[in-house]
C-alpha cells in the first residue's frame, strides 16, 4: 500500500523532536519531555504510521495542563542554582527566531504566494481574479487579504501548510473556499461568515497541524 509522506511535516517534526532531545539534555522537565513526544507523534504521523490513537485538541490541553504542572512541581521540589549564562540562554533563543523569520509575499497576474515564518504578517492582495497560489505559516500568525478578488478561475487551487500557528483567509462572499481537502494533525480549520449562494469556489489544499486555518467571508 501506497502511503503518503508529507515533506513539511516531517521536516517540522524533525525540528521539534531535536529541540526537545537538545532541550532535555540540559535539564529533565516534563514540559520538554512532552515536546519530544509531541515530535515523535508528529514524524510518525507525517511518514504515514498509523498509530493506535489520534492526537486532538480535547486531547493534548489536558495533557498540556497536566505536564505544566508535574514541571513546576518538579522544579519546586529540585530547584536548580540560579545561572547568569541563563540570560544568554534566552538572548541565543531570540536570535535563532530572527535568524530564521521569514516573510515573503508575491500577487503576479493573479498567482498569490504567501509565507511567514516566525513571524506575524497582513498581506493584502490586489489581483481581482484568483488564478491559484499558496499559503504558508509555521510558527505565527498570516493574514491573507483577498477581498479585492471578485473571481476566480476555473479549478484554482490554493496550496496551504500550517504547522504551530494560525493563517487567516479573507475572502469576498462572492468567493468560497472549500476546505475538505485540507488534512489535520492535532488541529482544526474554521469559516466564519456567509458566502453568496451562487459564490465561485476556490479548493484549498494541504495540511494543517497544531494550528488553525480561520476563513473569513467580507
């Protein structure tokens, strides 16, 4: 059997899991413990693994909740020696996000491509007829404003990935935007609004994990 392998996700995946091992390295907390677990559910669901259980928002709260509070318990009963490399600690992680924030937008003869990246953007679109594009957002927030376009070709597609943070879609009600090609990890998408009856729709396709796609018909 075939099984799909999403490149974003395991590469996202891969990221959190070695964040959460180097993590764990310099000291034991059951909050960095969970996000080893979190990476491996995610590489393992990502490389198409078919797990015994899904992973969902009813889910890893209560999880969360539970981890947040074995760690202070933890750090109560061993605390650890105040450090003044702690301060380079977190000026090193700031850094890193700087280093590798990343916004970038482009609206070419109606071809709209949008990516942020540890980073939180508003792009506004000025094409009036939606030829197809993508939309990415990992670890932030992403608007993108699409009220300008009032038409949309047939068979236009945009190409979604959201791992760890929300993407906003705003859409005229003379557009739709159909979600059900959209897979999700641990996350949910939204649609806020009404659209016209007669609205032209627009497929969305990708993934989505721990985050949100919000779609707002204006």
């Amino acid at each position: 059997m075939d099984v799909a392998i999403k490149p974003w996700g395991v590469i996202w995946a891969s990221i959190l899991l070695v964040l959460g091992t180097i993590w764990m390295l310099r000291r034991f907390s059951f909050l960095n413990l969970g996000v080893v677990l979190l990476g491996l559910y995610l590489l393992m669901t990502n490389l198409g693994v078919v797990l015994p259980f899904t992973l969902t928002w009813a889910m890893g709260v209560p999880v969360f909740l539970v981890l947040l509070g074995l760690t202070i318990l933890w750090d109560h009963l061993f605390p650890r020696p105040y450090k003044e490399e702690e301060w380079e600690h977190w000026n090193r992680n700031s850094d890193f996000m700087r280093r590798h924030a990343e916004s970038k937008f482009s609206d070419t003869d109606g071809h709209i491509n949008m990516k942020s990246s540890f980073a939180e953007n508003n792009y506004v679109a000025a094409a009036s007829r939606f030829q197809g594009g993508e939309m990415e957002v990992h670890f932030g927030h992403g608007v993108l404003d699409m009220r300008n376009v009032q038409s949309a070709a047939d068979g236009a597609v945009l190409h979604a990935e959201v791992s760890f943070g929300c993407a906003e879609l705003w859409l005229p009600r003379t557009l739709r935007a159909d979600l059900q090609q959209v897979s999700k990890s641990a996350a949910d998408w939204e649609e806020h609004g009404a659209c016209n009856t007669d609205a032209k729709v627009i497929r969305v396709m990708g993934s989505v994990s721990f985050g949100t796609i919000e779609v707002h018909y204006m």
